[in-house]
C-alpha cells in the first residue's frame, strides 16, 4: 500500500507553497526587457510593491536570492574597514556577520543563545559605549528564520535614537515580509532586505533592498567595491521602469499576482491570519507537552513555530518519519539545532485546513517516531481555530 498521493505539504518556512494563480502567472511568454510592454510591467512593481515594505521610497529589485540582498545592503553603505554591529539571534545572523567579516568590516558580534532576538537594550549599551562613533550600521535580523525568534525593530530603533547615534539601521525581512507587520518609513529602517521566497509567495530567485533617504546618502560616497549590486545604475534605470542588466521577467509576472493576492486580501488581514496560525501553533506545540524554542512571547514569530524535542529524541528522525509516511516537508534544525529542533512553517499561502493538515501530520508522525506527548496538539489547535 502507498500513503501519499495528492500534494506535497511544503511546511518549511520558506520556500512556501506558491499559489496556482501565481504559477499560472509566470507560465507566460518572457518578453523583451527592453520594450515598452516590460517598461510598463517594471513601473508597475516598483510602485506597488513599495506598500509591503512599508515605504513609500525606492525599492530595488535583484535577480538574486536573499542572501545578495544581503550583501548589497552592505556594499552600497559601507567603507571597507568600518564597524557593524550585529547579533547572534540564530543561524542567519551568524551567517550574515560572517560576510561583513569576509567583506573586510569589523564586526562588533554580540552573543546570543538562539531563543531571544536582538536586545534593544544591549543596542542602547553598545551605542552609548562607542563614543569615537566607529559604529557604522547595526545589523538585525527581523525574524530569525533558524530560531523562530522576531527581534523588535522599533524599539531598536528607539534605543538608537535615544543614543542619538548615526549609525545605518540595517534589517533583514527575508521571512517576515508580507507576512508580519514590518514599517520601513515608520521605524526608521536605512536597509530593509527581502527575499521573494517566504512571505511573497513566489519560487525563490529575488530579493530587494527598500532604501531609506539617508541610506541612499551614504551610498552616494560608500566606498565598498560593487558592481552587480550598485544602487546606482539600479536606481536611474528603475526610473524609466528597466534594469541595468536582464531581469527575471517570469518571476516578476509571479510578483505581480502575489502583489494583487495581499493587496486584495489587505495586509493588516494578512498579519492577522499569521498571527492567529501562529497563535493556534503555540497551543499545539505546549498540548504535546514540548516547547516552542522562541522563550520572550514578545518575540514570537508568527511565520514559523520552531519546536524542540526533548534531549533524547532525534528531530531530524521525526522530520524523516513525517516526510517519508505523509509527504510533508518540515524545516530541519540549522546550525547548532541540528537535531534539537523541527521547524513547522506556518506563513504565505495557508489556511485553517492546511494548518490542521499540517499539525495532525506532525501529531501522527511524533506518535510513529515514538515521541511521548502529553495531549492531543492538534485538538488544542482546532480549539483556538474555533475562537475567533
Ligand atoms: C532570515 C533569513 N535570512 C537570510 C536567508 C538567506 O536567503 P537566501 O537563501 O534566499 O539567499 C534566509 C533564507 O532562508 C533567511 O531565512
């Protein structure tokens, strides 16, 4: 007997599931990058998308993944030799300080334990100890993809005004744009990088960057080598709707649909689903008897749960014991959580239906792996889905 027929349940927190709608967007013909039917498509996007970001400024757009946009936001602000501040909130922070490191910054690295974000607290401290003013940015990552930890921008940005220091706000969004309130403009944000892959619904392949007045100012003199990543050419062919070099057209069809899903659905109702997924996630995890990884409810994220496993038990077993008997896809424990912790992605294209497919799914398979719980998760979740 076989088990899985039907569709493949891709619970990682990213790449989500990409709607039909948007497949069926960039099935379409690619077209001329440099013609009046791509000027129109481009102009289009680079205006809409602004909203999402919370922006009403620039937001460049790459053919690249997340971890380009990362390294963009660094090279167009930045002097080499200069002074990041960043925070080892998980996995991705860890790997974004490395590139400062590699692309000759220095790197100012405050530890973490990977269950808290970053501390606007500590951001204060550190700010008001650097009175040379050697800091040049700080580097937060919004919502640890790796941990399920949210680090609080706006506060951060409130201890840095209240240093009353110069330094870049830089922020990573790849796992909560679109999905989690996020404001540019509002909180203050010099770089907000993006990634297409989680929140926007689309295969990965894109990122951006959304640039602050003074981000852009500091670009004007930063003296980081750069070429594919320059803002510059960017920017002046994005004012007429082009890119200084070819596009992913087919993915920008895709960006067009998923655009036209959020705004129809309207964003504050699209953070309010996440939310209450998230919500109904937490129950399940605590009726199991296991713990959500993320310790400050204040830093929950609302895109994913990541849920550890008592001592003895291997994660990445019950991730194998869940994909080989129901198909479905959930998120392995990354660096030093490899094993400790499964991650259950919960954000883009999701309902009700799919989270309970997805929590009876993980309920059946820590049974099969052996994996004492204490009650029934899912039912504790269905509960909270009835609420409200
Ligand atoms: C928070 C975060 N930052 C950076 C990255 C790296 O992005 P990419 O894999 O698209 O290069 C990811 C990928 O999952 C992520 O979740």
């Amino acid at each position: 007997m076989t088990y899985a027929a039907g569709r493949h349940f891709l619970q990682i927190p990213g790449p989500t599931n990409v709607p039909d709608s948007v497949l069926r967007a960039m099935s379409a013909a690619t077209i001329d990058h440099r013609g009046p039917d791509f000027q129109a498509l481009g102009t289009e996007l680079l205006r809409d998308v602004r909203p999402v970001f919370g922006t009403t400024g620039p937001v460049v757009m790459y053919p690249a993944t997340g971890t380009g946009a990362w390294e963009a936001a660094l090279v167009n602000t930045l002097n080499p030799g200069e002074t990041v501040l960043c925070f080892e909130t998980g996995h991705f922070a860890t790997l974004w300080q490395e590139m400062a490191g590699r692309l000759g910054l220095r790197v100012d690295l405050v530890p973490g334990d990977w269950r808290h974000g970053a501390d606007p607290a500590v951001v204060a401290e550190r700010l008001a100890a650097d009175t040379g003013r050697r800091i040049a940015a700080v580097c937060v990552v919004h919502n640890e993809t790796s941990t399920g930890v949210t680090s609080r921008v706006a506060e951060i940005r409130a201890a840095m005004d209240a240093a009353d220091h110069p330094a870049l706000l830089l922020v990573d969004t790849i796992s909560s744009l679109g999905s989690m309130d996020y404001r540019h403009d509002e909180w203050g944000v010099d770089v907000t990088v993006a990634g297409s892959q989680k929140g926007l619904m689309l295969p990965p392949g894109m990122s951006f960057n959304a640039i602050s007045a003074k981000a852009l100012e500091r670009s004007r003199t930063a003296t980081m080598p750069r070429t594919f990543w320059d803002w510059g050419p960017m920017l002046a062919a994005n004012e007429r709707g082009f890119f200084p070099y070819t596009p992913n057209t087919n993915l920008m069809y895709g960006l067009k649909e998923a655009l036209r899903l959020l705004h129809d659905e309207g964003l504050e109702n699209v953070f309010a689903r996440h939310t209450r997924h998230a919500e109904a996630t937490r129950a399940a995890v605590r009726a199991w008897g296991l713990e959500v990884l993320a310790l400050d409810e204040r830093e929950f994220s609302s895109a994913l749960t990541a849920v550890l496993v008592p001592d003895d038990v291997d994660a990445d077993k019950v991730r194998a014991v869940i994909l080989d008997r129901f198909d479905m896809s959930l998120g392995a424990g990354l660096g030093r959580l490899a094993g400790r912790i499964f991650r259950i992605g919960h954000l883009g294209a999701f309902n009700d239906l799919t989270l309970a497919g997805t929590l009876a799914g993980v309920q059946m398979g820590l049974g099969l792996a052996g994996v004492p719980v204490a009650g029934s998760g899912l039912d504790a979740a269905l509960e909270r889905l009835q609420t409200d």
